[in-house]
C-alpha cells in the first residue's frame, strides 16, 4: 500500500505530514482522509514502526476524539486506528514477556534434568 516501500526510508515526512492533517481543526473531510490514510500505512508497518510512530500519531487522535464538531466517522476512525496502535504495542509487550520467561523455564527445565 502507501507506504509499504518509501516509508520510512525515501519518505521520512510522510508520517509528520499527515499527523499535521490530523490536527486540521477546521477540515474534518481532511481529519478522515489523513485517518484513512494512517490506517493504510498501519497496515504495512511491523509492530516496532508503529510504535515508533505513537508519540506522533496519540495527541492528534486524542484531539479528534474530544473534539464534538467532528461527525462520528471521523471519531469512529480515529478509535479504529488508535486501537490498531495499542493491539500493536500489546503485541510488542507479549513479544518482550515471553523471551524473558522462555529463558528462565528453560533454564529451570535443565536445572530439573540433573
């Protein structure tokens, strides 16, 4: 999709412009467009990339979900792309917690083979 081979690489401003459109205040038409084009870039992310990307992507998703003068599309899509943010930074987090205690199980299982 959009960004599966540019980004980050040959089109590092793409992530920063789009965060620009998701804080165009007076342009909902502009807010969704960005968002769907946020959630295109998603796709082709890894997990890591993405989280790389939140402290970029949250306050402007925030500021679309308190803002009342957005139509409920544009909200339900800014819910629909921050959860696709945290199902990535979960899987981030299950990815970090299980190499820990794989060790450590392994490390008890040769110490239960002596």
């Amino acid at each position: 999709a959009i960004g599966a081979v540019d980004y980050p690489e040959k089109w590092p401003q793409l992530l920063p412009s789009l965060v620009k459109c998701l804080n165009t205040r007076d342009n909902p038409n502009l807010v969704q467009g960005a968002l769907r084009t946020v959630s295109a870039l998603l796709e082709d992310l890894t997990s890591h990339q993405i989280a790389k990307s939140l402290p970029q992507l949250f306050p402007g998703l925030l500021a679309i979900l308190k803002e009342p003068r957005y139509p409920l599309k544009v909200r339900a899509n800014a819910i629909r792309v921050y959860g696709v943010c945290v199902l990535s930074l979960a899987e981030l987090r299950g990815t970090s917690r299980k190499s820990p205690s794989s060790s450590s199980s392994s490390a008890s299982d040769q110490g239960d083979g002596d």
